[in-house]
C-alpha cells in the first residue's frame, strides 16, 4: 500500500491549455491519460520571448499544434527531454523542425542492460528508441538562455537516460518522471534499475529545491521532505518482498499479490516489473537467490 506518501491527486491543467505554474514557466497538457500518465503528459516553457521547452510529449498533432501556438512570437532557442519514453519524447523532432532548436538530453535512449524478462507487454510509456539528441548533456551541465539558467542532474532508474533540469532563478527541478505528486514511479527492468533510482532519490534528497514541477500531475511542494517519503516507501517495498520470501521460495506474480494490495488489474504488469527491479537488487547484495539471471519468470528464495 501507498498509505505512507502524501500523494497529490489534483490536476486542474485542461488538455493542451496553457497556464502559467510558476515564475517563468508555463505549462500544457498532453491529452493523453492513462494509468501510466495520469491525467496527461505534461510540456514546459521555460522563459518569455526567448524560451526553452522541456519535454515536447508524444507525437501527437493537436499537442504540437497547442504547443506551437503557445509559443507563436516568441524564438524557442532549446529543446530539453528528461528521458525517451514515447509519451515525452517523440515530439521534439516536430518542434526542432518547426523552431530550429536544438534537442538536448543525456542521450540517445538505450537499453541499460540485456533483456532477461522473457515475452512480455509493452507498457504504455516505452522507450522511444528513434530519439537522438542533438547537444547530450553531462550531470552538473548548465544551459542559460535570457532570464534561465537550467543545471542538468543525471537521474538514472526510471530510465538509463533520465535527467532532471533544476530552474535556477525560482529554484525550482523538472523532475520529469522520476518524482511525482500522484504516484511511485515504474522501474521496470532492464532500462530502469532500482539500485540507480534509489541513489538517485538520495541524491535529490540533499539538494535544496522545494518545489519540483513533475512529468505528470501537479507540482510536489515541500519536495526534500517528500522524497524521502519516496525512499522510505520503496525501503518498506523491500521488506515486504523479504517478509514473503521467508516464508517460503516464491515467483514474482505470487510476490505481487503478497505485497501488493488492492492493485489495479491494469498495473500489474508494472508492479511485476518493479518487484523484478527490487529483487535484482537484492540478488547482487547476496541477500535473494535465484537460478541464472534475475527474471521475470524466475523463482525466488532467500540466500
């Protein structure tokens, strides 16, 4: 259960309308909800005049269009992708053709490791594997345009590639998929990682931003503090795991059902994913055993 994060189910953003939702920022919804998106992908303009956009969205002709217009008048001098997923990316070739800005991101989307899950469904949000950056960004990289400066903060897990952009002026990070207000966010082997997701989380936690403006949903306020809601939820998501285990030997579709409560029947794919990405993890440390790599369709006791 999610009973110890203080989620944010509120949104009040309508489909590709734009609204302004912090200083300098501006913000419009993809209209595209699901339980993978929540109420829609969101895009930002970052600036006036001379503007930057951060997450483009999927390729999606009335977003392009709303987004476009939104910015008619003024010179998008920068495209900027959190990571490559299909719901954020796949619109920044439309928008860089139609502007002439770069794209910048940590790089082209790439498998973090060999695939060890057997078939499975794609998930909504899967890996837009056509993307190439035009600029690709180090961790710590900072970017200025006029009335910006956007530091880019390497945070790998969701994805290999994920980065978040910290707004320097009003100290505010894009937190793209990473850290939400609506819900955890999916780790899903073998792009995502949980051992990466969980030093990236820490790594937030000691930085100083108090407002993060995520990839879906509305803004997370009081963000240190939330976020270590966040790693005290995947830490009790661990022990969970551990407690059935001891039990007895088990598979993951017997681990979800054991640890995960009440789930919707559309995210138990996801659940399975990230009990996997846990139950890596817990391999490499010694403490979880199974026969060869780490998968979908292994069976699991404790070491």
């Amino acid at each position: 259960m999610n009973d110890d994060i203080p989620f944010d189910k509120s949104f009040s953003l309508a489909p590709d309308q734009v609204q302004e939702v912090a200083p300098g920022v501006r913000a419009i919804a993809v209209d595209n909800p699901g339980p993978f998106t929540f109420k829609g992908t969101v895009t930002y303009i970052v600036g006036r005049d001379q503007v930057a956009i951060i997450d483009p969205g999927p390729d999606d002709a009335a977003h392009i269009a709303a987004l476009l217009d939104a910015v008619r008048g003024e010179a998008v001098t920068h495209i900027f992708v959190t990571h490559t997923h299909r719901d954020h990316s796949p619109a920044a070739a439309k928008i860089k053709a139609a502007t002439g800005a770069p794209i910048l991101a940590q790089g082209p989307h790439r498998l973090a490791r060999p695939l060890h899950t057997g078939e499975m469904r794609r998930l909504d949000a899967s890996a837009d594997l056509d993307f190439r950056p035009d600029i690709a960004l180090a961790d710590g990289e900072i970017v200025s345009g006029r009335g910006w400066t956007l530091e880019a903060v390497a945070t790998p897990g969701h994805t290999a590639n994920h980065m978040a952009f910290a707004f320097k002026e009003p100290n505010l990070l894009f937190a793209g998929d990473h850290v939400m207000a609506w819900s955890t966010t999916v780790v899903a082997p073998p792009d995502g990682a949980m051992t990466d997701y969980m030093a990236s989380l820490h790594k937030l936690a000691r930085r100083g931003e108090p407002l993060y403006l995520p990839g879906h949903g509305a803004s997370v306020r009081d963000a240190p503090r939330y976020v270590q809601h966040l790693i005290r939820h995947r830490q009790a998501r661990e022990a969970s795991i551990l407690h059935r285990l001891a039990k007895g030997a088990a598979d993951i579709p017997t681990i979800v059902r054991a640890v995960y409560i009440g789930l919707d029947p559309r995210l138990v794919g996801a659940a399975a994913l990230s009990v996997l990405a846990h139950l890596e993890e817990l391999v490499a440390r010694g403490a979880v055993m199974t026969e060869g790599p780490p998968s979908i369709a292994g069976t699991y006791r404790l070491a």
